[in-house]
C-alpha cells in the first residue's frame, strides 16, 4: 500500500491508556494517524505508533475547549477520515456540592460538548463520501447514578445514548456509529479524577487498556451498536437494566465515595 492510498484514523486521548492501544491497532491495520491529546507525552505515543509503519500526526490541544477541537480538525487537512474514534475523556470525583465548578464543567465539556463538535466535523465528510466508521468511548458507568461521581456518569449517559441516536440517522449513510462501554480499566484515569483512595480507584483488578481497546476496534470494524468489555461487566450492565436506581446509586456509593479504599 502507497502511503498516499493508505486511510486516516484519527483518535483522541491518544497518549496513554485506551486510546493508545486503539491507535495502535489502527496503524497496525495500515492507517496513518492523527493523534490528539492534551498532555507532552503525546510525542512518545507519536514515535511509538510512527515505528509501526504509520504516519502520525500528533496534535496537543485541549478538546474541552472549540479552538483544540479545531486544532484538530484543521489537522487532517481534508484528507478523508475513515475511522474516528472519539476516546477523549475527564473523570471527577467526589460529592457535587464540594466540586468546583470549573471542574465539573471541564468534564462536560471534554466528555460532551469538545466530542460532539469532532463528530459532527468527521462525520458531515463520511456522509458526503457514503462511508466511515465511528467509534465512541462510552462507559457502564453511564447505565448507573454516579454517586460521588455523578457529573461523570452523567457525561456518559449522554453518550451512550446519543450514540445510538447518531447510528440511527446514519443507518442508511454506510457509515456506522458504535459504542464502547468498558470498566473499571487500569489507565491513569482514577488519577487524574482524584479517586485513588476509593473502592473502585484502589481495586488491582482493573481491566488491561489493551484488551478493551482490541473489543471496541473490532465491534467497530464489525459495524456493532455497541459493546461491554469484559464477562464481569457484561453481567453488571445486565443488572443495572433491572434494577432499581436508588439501589444503583447506593451500590456506586460504596464506590467511589472517597475514603473508600482504605481498610
């Protein structure tokens, strides 16, 4: 394959974790790359992904904000996207009401309103060509209240829902929207969220980035809704579609409340 003929994956949060691997399933399937995440180490990503035979175009730019999401827009210099993969995401946790609330609008913003701008720019272009391929980072968490977490979850809610709603106004486009919805996973996520002393944040069980990057890639190559990652939390999304959400709200409370790793 040419590099002119090779196809263009663009993947956000591409730095660590999920994305990443998503990325490098990408480049190893012979796409060039437009990453995009908002951290320096961004470059190694670059340099690990260009050493698997992709060109890769790096973009550091905050996608909670229009003129990151431009950045990156303006990246892919028209080239046709075939594969996007919407994986950016800020987690918070900790009650509501003693959040500050720059916080919790950096994670709506990151999570909804910076992803929402990116699909709408990638997937206008895949409808005019009459193909493409989307792949949206939701969350079980988004099947459950979030107590102490509850901006997140909500964030994810959203997303798992309009991503079905998106794959039904394409259904006739061929381009096809899909959902990953993993767990717990063991990235820098609770770090960042400020969770590492609760339950779910402390727990060495979390589920390998590359695992659930290889079940999203694949549910969206398949063309699938959606997809859970992992046996354990397939039973949970089953769960949590019949039980009720006072108790759903009080399992996550015991959590993610904070303190609730310890002892």
């Amino acid at each position: 394959m040419t590099p002119a003929a090779r196809p263009l994956a663009v993947v956000t949060g591409a730095s660590s974790g999920i994305g990443l691997e998503l990325a490098r399933l990408a480049a190893q399937d012979g796409h060039d790359l437009v990453i995009c995440a908002n951290e320096p180490a961004l470059a190694e990503a670059k340099a690990a992904l260009e050493a698997l035979g992709a060109r890769v175009v790096a973009v550091q730019a905050d996608l909670a904000t229009i003129e990151g999401v431009e950045r990156l827009i303006a990246a892919w210099d028209g080239r046709p996207v075939e594969l996007l993969m919407a994986n950016a995401g800020r987690g918070l946790g900790g009650g509501f009401l003693d959040q500050a609330w720059e916080d919790v609008r950096y994670v709506i913003d990151t999570n909804v309103t910076g992803t929402l701008y990116l699909l709408q720019a990638a997937a206008r272009g895949m409808r005019e060509r009459g193909r493409g391929r989307i792949l949206i980072t939701g969350s079980i968490a988004g099947l459950m209240p979030g107590s102490f977490q509850a901006a997140y979850n909500g964030t994810k809610a959203f997303l798992d829902s309009f991503s079905w709603a998106l794959r039904n106004e394409l259904k006739d486009s061929g381009v096809t929207v899909s959902c990953l919805m993993p767990g717990p996973t063991d990235t820098r996520f609770f770090e960042r969220a400020d969770m590492l002393d609760t339950k779910v944040g402390s727990d060495p069980d979390k589920a390998d980035p590359a695992e659930v990057a290889k079940v999203g890639y694949q549910a969206m190559l398949e063309g699938k809704g959606d997809v859970v990652a992992g046996m354990g939390n397939k039973v949970q999304a089953a769960m949590a579609a019949v039980t009720p959400q006072s108790v759903l709200a009080e399992q996550h409370r015991k959590m993610a409340e904070p303190g609730s790793g310890s002892g």
